[in-house]
C-alpha cells in the first residue's frame, strides 16, 4: 500500500516532504481515529480495567485492599472448574461442529453460479434477521416434551412416552450451532471464493483423486477462513447467555450463566470479575494463537 | 465445482458428487429456517399452549401486543437504540476506515485489531464491565448508557464493511478530482462517499440487526422503564408461553423484510456480501 495520504495533491514533487506537511498528515490521522478511539477507550478498555481492578479488590465497594484470593476462590473451587472446563467444551464441540457442517456448504456457496448464489446466500443470513429468543424459543417447541420430534415419534408408534430431548448440554450445543452457523459458513466463503480453480484443475490433471485434491490442496487453501470463523465461533460461544439458559433448561451451567448470577442474584462483583477475567483471559489466548497463526501463515 | 468449469467436460450431466453436495447444501439451509418456521405458523395458533402444528387459526396474540404497551416500548427504546447507536458507529467508523486504509502508521494491524475486538469479546463481560462504570456515572438504566454499549458492539460490522469497500476504491478517482481542483472534503464528499455508500448501507443494516437483536449486554444495563425488546421478550417467555412472542417475531420478521427488500431495491445487499 502506498504511503501517500488523501491529501496527496499537497505534496509537491519535492522528495523529502516539508516538516510542515508531516505534522499535518499526523494531525488529520489523529482526527480520524480520536472518535473511535474515544468509544473503544469509553466502552472497552476502561470498563475492563475497572473490572480487572474489582476482581483485585478485597471488597466492593470500597476496598480496603488488594488481593488474589477472588481468583484462588475460584480456580480452586470444584464446582467453578467444572462450570469453565463445560463452558470451553461446549464451545469446542460448537466450532468443530460448525466448521465441518459449515465447510461444504461455503465450498458450494463460493462456487456456484451468481444467481444460485444469490438464494443460498440469502438462507444463509435470513435466520440472523430473526431474534435469537424467537429462534431459541422455536427449538424448546420441537424439542420439548410436547414438542414436535415427539408428537411425531408418538404419532408413527415408535415411543409411548416422550423422549426427553430438551435434556441439556446436546440441546445447547444444537442451539448453539444453529446461531453460529452462519458466520462460519460466511467466513470460509470469503476465503474459498479467493482460491484460484486452475490449482484444483492442476491437481486433477496430475492424476490426485477428488479426496486426495480435497485433503492436499483445498483444506490447506482455505485453512485462514476456517481459523477466523473458528475464532470468532469459539469466542461468541464462550460468551453466550440466552441459548445455554433457554435451551439447558438451568440444568447447563456455563461461565456466563454463573458470572452473572455471582454478579446480579449474589452481588459479590469480585468474585463475578475474576471468573470475567477468567473467561476473557481465555478468549485473549484464542485470540493471540489465532494472530500468531496468520503471521505464520502471512511468512508462508 | 460446477460441471463446465472443469477444462473438457466428456459429459453434460451434472456429476453425482455435485448433486449429493447441492442436496446437502438445501438440508442446512432448511435446517437454518427450522425454528423461523416452526415459530410464524404458530403466530397464528388459536391455542393458549406452543403446541406445532396448531389446532385452529386466531390472530388473538397480534392483538395481544396490542394489550400490551410494555412491548411497544420496548419496541420504540430499541429501534432508537439502534438508530442512534448505528448513526454514531457509522461516522466514527467511515472516519477510522480511512485512516486504516488510506494512512500507513505504526502499530497499524495492532490498532485494527483492537477495534475489531469488540467482534469477539465475551459478551457478558463486556456487559458486566460496563454496568460497573456506569453505575457511578448514572448511566445505568439510561437510554444513553445502552446507546453507548451498542456502539461499542456496532462500530466493528460498520469498520469491517467501510475498510473492505474503501479498499476496493480506486485512489486516482479521488487524485483526479484534487486535479480538477476539489479540495479534501469536496473530493470525499462528491466523490469517495458516493462509492463507498453501497458497502456502508450493507454495513449499517448488518449493525442495525446486531443492535436491535443485542440481548446478553443490554441484560445489565436495563431496568424498570428502560427495556428493550429481546429483554421484554425474555421476561415474558419466563412466565408465559404463549405464541404472543411467536407473534411479535412474525412482525418483526415482515419489518425486516420490508427494510430489506427496500434496501435490496436501492443498492442490491446482496452483492455486497455475496461477491
């Protein structure tokens, strides 16, 4: 990318720019960026460092000083190891899920002709246009009790007594599947569509088969998009609250479900933000392996 | 891959693989509607219970929001929360795009990073870190403290869509209307804004979804008076399961697709993401 601003036209031919015009280019890129990060510093930073402060904190409010004993409380505590190793399970067992359903129908989106583009692209997305609780709430109707796979089952004889479906982590995991979907599928596409065909024609040429050109050309081709439909899968799912309560039945505690009652039912804040700080430090080294792994893949 | 890409197609039909694959393709996206058409039939049950497939046709639930004016404020706070949050996010945006497209500056990749963080920050923390600083503040339950937290969470989809489209434009357009002798604002105003609107328009929509959909962060920062509708509609499924939030949905839905179809008129959405 060049190093010219908008302003270009300023520049004379000179080859070295004046001081002058240096420290305008330095003051407009300031201008450019002050709203935004007047916002993320607004909304973002100082709000996590308040919360990184209170977890610290022995009390709250008003701190007599200050302590790990809040994250020792629950890093030791059996029942807040079991809630955090369920909540990274849970998104592993989604982004695995979402990539390997995901991946064919991003390989035949990113392919297929504009006009039938068009319409699988629009079923893709239609369903983000529908409130998460309505989409949730439309999987307690057929999975319940009452619901539909059992009226169903009871109506061809196969079961007397209705299955209990709505039985907790796999009901999440569907739920959860069902929202992130979408991204995933969105951001293979966006990598598969930029893969040039004549390397899968040359693998064909050169005699690979198509599971052969799949695992040796395709998957390494479009590894970056399934690495950040991953990423952000796994964070959204880390952080999720509604579809864990409405689908889990109270029965699925996840890190969220907890924090927040630590916060609002108990209102021990401190403890509340040191699970945060828990759960966010978790999400940081997703999101740091992910970095690590594009300038890796950048260098190749 | 379709059948005529390949280099010497030795027959016209379309391979089995290519069937099985479109045949998959259709399974997801019905997969994909499942819940939306469970949930629309519905509001038009005549039963008091959610029981698929309803037994007899009513439109008692539509009137049913009606009865209720809870739901229609939470309708009014929410779309104003949007508006307004996706009106902030977009300038705030429109200006970072340029400075990340445009502007080579040190700790640049960094920076973009941090702004797209909000894309993939835990949602409860974030709602949980917000209610802490704005309780002293007296944002809490405030239209402009939930204003503020959806600009947080909006401002990555417009900065995505901005620097994406910005990228595409070609820079001599701008340097020939400094040419014919524009200066800065005349040449982004005339020039770059007009191009860059299509990319903005999809970003925005994208934003004004997020927003009015946005349920884990508004959950701290709302109370008695201040609802938005995911929250109103989250309280009511706790107590009563009746197709009214069926309805609501439906609403909703005709809405979106209205916005929708207008936009897609306009500038063509699709193509915005598709391509």
């Amino acid at each position: 990318m060049s190093t010219a601003v908008s302003g270009s036209t300023d520049v004379p031919f000179a080859s070295a720019p004046p001081r002058r015009i240096v420290h305008r280019r330095t003051f407009g890129l300031g201008l450019l960026l002050a709203p935004g990060l007047l916002i993320l510093t607004a909304g973002l930073l100082w709000p996590c460092l308040t919360m990184l402060q209170v977890s610290l904190q022995d009390r709250f409010p008003d701190p007599t000083g200050y302590t790990l004993d809040h994250y020792r409380a629950v890093l030791t505590d059996a029942y807040y190891l079991r809630i955090i190793g369920r909540t990274f399970l849970l998104a592993g067992v989604v982004t695995l899920l979402t990539a390997v359903l995901g991946f064919p129908v991003a390989w035949y989106l990113a392919r297929s002709s504009s006009r039938r583009k068009h319409l699988i692209f629009l079923g893709i997305i239609a369903p983000l246009l529908v409130s998460i609780i309505v989409r949730t709430l439309g999987w307690t109707i057929i999975l319940g009790n009452e619901g539909l796979v059992n009226a169903i089952l009871r109506g061809l004889g196969v079961i007397d007594e209705p299955l209990k479906l709505m039985q907790g982590f796999w009901s999440v995991v569907l739920g959860m599947v069902h929202i992130l979907l979408p991204f995933m599928i969105l951001s293979v596409a966006a990598v598969v569509g930029k893969i040039d065909r004549s390397c899968l024609e040359a693998a064909t040429v050169l005699g690979a088969d198509p599971l052969r050109r799949f695992l040796k050309v395709a998957l390494p081709l479009s590894v970056q998009g399934i690495a950040s439909g991953s990423v952000i899968v796994f964070c959204l799912t880390v952080g999720a609250f509604v579809t864990p309560v409405m689908l889990g039945r109270g029965q699925v505690s996840v890190l969220a479900v907890t924090i927040h009652e630590q916060m609002v039912v108990l209102v021990d804040w401190p403890t509340g933000a040191a699970a945060a700080m828990i759960l966010t430090s978790g999400t940081l080294v997703v999101l740091a392996a992910y970095g690590l792994f594009l300038r890796r893949h950048a260098r190749r | 891959m379709a059948a005529h890409d390949l280099p010497a197609p030795p027959l016209r039909t379309v391979p089995r693989g290519e069937r099985l694959l479109a045949a998959y393709v259709a399974l997801v996206i019905l997969f994909l509607a499942l819940p939306v058409l469970i949930v629309v039939p519905l509001a038009f049950s005549s039963d008091v219970s959610l029981t698929f497939p309803p037994r007899g046709v009513s439109l008692r639930w539509f009137a049913n929001i009606w009865a209720r004016p809870e739901f229609l404020s939470a309708f009014a706070l929410s779309a104003a929360v949007a508006l307004v949050a996706t009106g902030i996010s977009m300038v705030a945006g429109v200006l970072a795009a340029i400075a990340f497209v445009r502007h080579t500056f040190p700790g640049r990749d960094a920076l973009l990073m941090l702004f797209m963080t909000p894309l993939v920050f835990p949602a409860i923390v974030l709602a949980a870190a917000l209610a802490l600083v704005m309780t002293p503040l007296g944002l809490l339950r405030s239209f402009w403290g939930l204003a503020l937290a959806h600009v947080v969470l909006t401002l990555p989809y417009i900065l995505r869509t901005a620097v994406a489209t910005l990228s595409e434009i070609d820079r001599s357009y701008q340097e020939a209307a400094h040419t014919l002798g524009a200066d800065r604002w005349q040449a982004f105003r005339h020039v770059t804004l007009p191009m860059l609107r299509p990319g903005l328009l999809a970003g925005a929509t994208f934003a004004l979804i997020i927003s009015f959909d946005e349920f884990t962060v508004s959950m701290f920062l709302v109370g008695p008076g201040v609802m938005t509708l995911p929250l109103e509609m989250y309280n009511y499924s706790e107590f009563t399961l009746d197709p009214t939030l069926a309805a609501i949905s439906t609403v909703l839905l005709a809405l979106t697709c209205l916005a929708i179809l207008i936009i897609e008129r306009l500038v063509g959405l699709g193509k915005q993401f598709g391509g």
